[in-house]
C-alpha cells in the first residue's frame, strides 16, 4: 500500500498541475484589464523598482483605479525574470500556487488523520475542483491568499503538536502574507483569530511568556506596512466605494418604498407623510441589513454553489456551478461526519480542527457581504470557502467508508467515487474548453490586444490615434503590448502615469500620451458635425457598438476599414480600426 500510495500521490500532484498549466496563455481566451495592469507594475517594477505611478519598492502598488496589493504582482516581476515579459509570465504564478494548494489541503488532511486515502482523496477532489481550477488559469491574487492561508494552518497545528517556535513564528507569516496577497484576507484574518484563539485557548494559556511576546512581536511587525498604506487611504481604497455603508445610495429606494405605502393607505391624498410602520420597516438601515443577509445567504445557495455559479462570465462559468454534483452528497455526509465525532469526543485534536473549519465556512462570506457591487454571489471574494468544503467533501468520504464495513463494498465505492468524479469533471472540462470561451470572450476582453498590435504598425501614419472606451480601457493593454517606458527620474523610477495625462476637447474625454496615443469617450455626433475636427490623419479603433451609433447619426460620415478581429467566438465584441472622412 505504501508503494500505491506514492504512485497515487505523484498521479495527484501531476493533474494538478497539468489542468493548471495546460494551454494557460489561452485558456481562458485572452488577457482582461487586470492581468494586463498587473504585468504591466511587474515589468515597470523589473525595470525601475517602482510602480508605474513612481513610488519606489511599494507596499501597495499604485493603479489607475486602485491600490493593489503587492505580493502578487513581485511574484509577477520575479516570473517574468524566468520568462520574459510574456501573457504567460503574468498567469504563471496564479498556476504555481493553485497547483499547491491541493497538495498543501492533502497534507492539511493527513497532518489531522494519519490517513494516506483520506489525504490522497483530498488531493484528487480539490485537483478537479472547478473554483480552484479556473482561479488558477488567469493572474487572480486570490490563489496566493489561499495557499498562505492553508500554509499558515499547517503550521498552526504543527506548532501545538511540536511546540516549535519556529512554527508558529512561520504560521503567522504565512496567515499574514495573505493580505497582502489579497485585500478581503484582512478582514477574514481579523474575523477567524478570535476562533484560533478560543478554540485553542487551553494550550494558549499553557505557553511560555517568551512564545508569546515573539508571536505578538512578530504580528506587529509583519502588520505595520499594511497599517501605515490604511491609515494613508491605500490598503482600504477599494473597500471605500464596495462597501454597503454608503447610507446615501439607499435613500432613492426608501422613499419609492415609502410612496408605494402612501398609495395602499392614502391613495387619494397627496403630500402624505410616511406612516410610523413604514418609517420602522422601510429606513436605509433595514436595506442595509437585508442587503447584507441577501449577500450572505447567497452564498450558500445550492443555485450558486452546484448550478449556475458566479453570475459574472469572467468569475463564473454561465451554466456550471463551482463544486461538482457528487460533492453535494459528500458536504452532507462530511457535516453528519463531523457531528459524530463532535459528539463522540474520540479525537480532541480533530474535533479542534472540526470546529475551526465550520467558523471558516460561516465567517467566510461576512466580506463579501459588506460589499454592495454585485448583485449575486461572487466568487473572488467567496474563494476561502473552497477549504472548508473541501474539507468536509473529505470528512465525507472518511465518514462513508467509516459505514462501510465489507472490504468488497469498500473497493466497489473506491472505484463507484473514481468513475462519478471522472464523468462530471470530464463533462465540465469539455463545457470549459469549448463551450465557455464563445460565451465569455467579451467579459475576458478578447480582441483588445489584437487591436492594440495591429494600430501600432499604422503609428507612423497617423498623427493621432484614438482608442474608444466604448468596450474597454485600450490604455492597461497599450501600456503592457507596447512596453510603455518612459525616461526615468532622477531618483531611478519611472512614472508613466506623468506623462499620460487628462485631455478634453470638443468630442474627446480621456487621457492621452504624447499628443498621439488617446484613450476615452469619443462624442461622435460632435465630431462629425464640426468638419474642421475631422482629418485624415486620425485612426479609431473602435468597437461595434460605436460603429453602430456612427451608422444611425444623421449624414454619417464614410467609413474605411482597415482592420478587423476576427470572429473566433460567438459573444466576442468585435473592434475594427478605422478612417473617418466627409463624403464627396
């Protein structure tokens, strides 16, 4: 058995890493703004050791639209060291971790259990893991978070078995590395050390005063930069305009809620007052607690978990869920699983770990539910649920075999669990390779490198070369596909974002670079009903959407293209680069 379970354990650590890496640059279809934004830090940082906004060595990276976390895009730069600056380079890491985490959930498993089938199980079901799987093939933070996360319970659970300085001092940096992986750890962090600490507490208060100091010691060392980027408005900047406590956003809807109350009651009066019950029920702090609770709620809705998933095409899958069907069954077995062993009291250290995996399961949507940018689940920020699911997918499988006592029965459920899995992965893998890119091309953006690279060999032949926002910001993917570098400071960085600046004209709202390259809103009735605007020398690379509006404007303008995408998927937008002129 030992020799199987080696095999058995090499065959697990190659699919994971196969179904990670596999055709990775094109699956999914191409690069979104993100992952070129990220690439395009990494390679300024690579260059000039500084974000592309000019600060040196950043705690967080300076975006156009955000401060991003930072520990993602030096496993970027490091990445392109390996492989140059390439599509590949920027999704390589996401890979790497995601293709950890499934032996680090394994070994999680069998540092709990002593069990090489249980672990291996472990190892198998999270490999083929559709969340994991598609979080691992584009450049998301979150695979970064996850793995730290796991690591850091590893080590958590080594340290009270060995009582190893060491490991704790490990277990703390990894639990910390986490947000700086990914923003929405830091608050899953703060809400699950309460737990660690509770259910932990009798070996806690049984430590040497000198553990103690260097854990806290270490905490707040390893947490003073992310403190000092807070209280500058950069580590909680997004949060700052997601968050459901913007009070103001919910009034609109509180008095249309309220109205509709004055015509049941007083339908023939106006300038009525809102009744004292409908104050109560209708306030922009009952909206508020219902949002969060819808959000929360949601979450664990088998709709979203089993059949359809996120709702977004670039985080979900449109018609597959993020868990496979039979893990439905085994979630329900592992949580009777849990409660026997809860109730028995066999294992004081596995019922530790029992009780901590259900606060993880419980706490992990509270971020996600704070914010208000998503009408339905999502998935980046849900992600952490994946390890106590799959924990008790496992716990699941131990508890069956537990019941099943014949060891015929036992070998046909190995084989029966084997041949299930493998029919509901292969049927989502196929549905992921074939199916998924013709609907989710346009939420992946595909088509916009491809214009970028093909107006770039007309630069020379146009003065003025403006890119519409109409589909997408051109400006990310300009940046990266062109290897934008400007000259450097005195002080050795580089800040592209000094020499793209604001411009707005008569028809244009945007940024431009060098009064040559323009990204933004183009008002195309003001443009073609002022002649003197319009010149030969302007290439626009447009989508169809702005094609559309420039066909139904009065007296529209000829219309030569000189390029289009190719119409490789079924819901891809496509874009064109075009001359506009006056007809004769």
């Amino acid at each position: 058995m030992k020799l199987l379970s080696k095999i058995l354990l090499v065959l697990g650590i190659f699919l994971s890493f196969f179904l990670r890496f596999s055709n990775l640059s094109s699956h999914p279809p191409a690069l979104f703004s993100d992952e070129v934004d990220a690439g395009y830090q990494a390679y300024v940082f690579n260059q000039c050791h500084s974000d592309y906004h000019g600060n040196p060595y950043p705690t967080h990276f300076h975006s156009f639209a955000d401060w991003r976390t930072p520990f993602y895009l030096y496993s970027i730069a490091l990445s392109q060291k390996v492989f140059g600056d390439t599509d590949f380079s920027i999704r390589f890491p996401a890979a790497l971790f995601g293709a950890l985490i499934p032996l680090s959930l394994a070994y999680l498993v069998y540092t709990l259990t002593s069990h090489p089938f249980i672990a291996l199980s472990t190892l198998f079901i999270s490999a083929i893991n559709p969340w994991l799987f598609h979080y691992s093939r584009a450049g998301w933070e979150v695979t970064g978070m996850l793995l730290s996360v796991t690591l850091g319970l590893i080590l958590w659970l080594k340290y009270f078995s060995s009582k190893k300085l060491i490991n704790l001092i490990l277990s703390i940096i990894f639990f910390a590395s986490s947000f700086y992986f990914y923003a929405t750890a830091k608050l899953f962090i703060v809400l699950i050390a309460p737990c660690l600490l509770i259910i932990w507490r009798k070996e806690i208060i049984k430590l040497s005063r000198r553990h103690l100091i260097i854990a806290l010691f270490s905490v707040l060392v390893i947490s003073s930069p992310l403190i000092v980027d807070t209280l500058r408005g950069r580590a909680g900047f997004r949060f700052s305009y997601i968050n459901i406590f913007q009070l103001n956003l919910y009034q609109p809807l509180v008095d249309s809620l309220r109205y509709q109350d004055s015509l049941i009651s007083s339908s023939d009066q106006i300038g009525v007052k809102p009744s004292v019950t409908s104050i109560i029920f209708h306030n922009k702090y009952s909206l508020l607690i219902s949002k969060f609770t819808n959000n929360y709620f949601s979450a664990f809705s088998t709709n979203y978990l089993f059949l359809t998933g996120d709702g977004h095409l670039r985080q979900g899958f449109g018609q597959r869920g993020n868990l496979l069907f039979p893990d439905f069954f085994l979630i329900g077995l592992g949580l009777i699983g849990v409660a026997v062993d809860l109730i028995k009291k066999k294992s004081p250290r596995l019922n530790q770990f029992h009780f901590l995996m259900l606060c993880i399961l419980l706490l992990s949507p509270i971020p996600f539910s704070f914010t208000g940018d998503s009408p339905y689940p999502q998935s980046t920020r849900l992600i952490i649920m994946t390890i106590p699911l799959i924990y008790l997918i496992t716990i699941g499988i131990r508890f069956l075999f537990s019941v099943v006592k014949l060891p015929i029965f036992k070998r046909f459920l190995v084989f029966f669990l084997i041949f299930i899995y493998s029919i509901y992965f292969l049927d989502f893998n196929y549905y992921y390779t074939h199916q998924y890119p013709l609907i989710s091309a346009k939420s992946w953006h595909y088509g916009v490198k491809e214009t970028i690279l093909e107006s770039l060999k007309y630069q020379n032949k146009f003065t003025q070369i403006y890119y519409s926002n109409s589909y997408e910001s051109f400006l990310p993917f300009f940046y990266w596909y062109t290897r934008y570098l400007p000259p450097q400071s005195p002080n050795g960085t580089c800040n592209s974002a000094a020499n793209t600046v604001w411009a707005n004209t008569n028809f244009f709202t945007g940024m431009q670079i060098n009064h040559h390259y323009y990204f933004g809103s183009l008002e195309w009735s003001q443009l073609l009903s002022s002649p003197e605007l319009l010149t030969n020398q302007q290439l626009f690379a447009i989508s169809q959407s702005d094609l559309d509006r420039i066909s139904h404007i009065q007296s529209p303008p000829q219309v030569d293209i000189l390029w289009q995408t190719n119409k490789k998927y079924t819901e891809q937008e496509k874009l064109y680069l075009v001359t506009l002129s006056r007809p004769n």
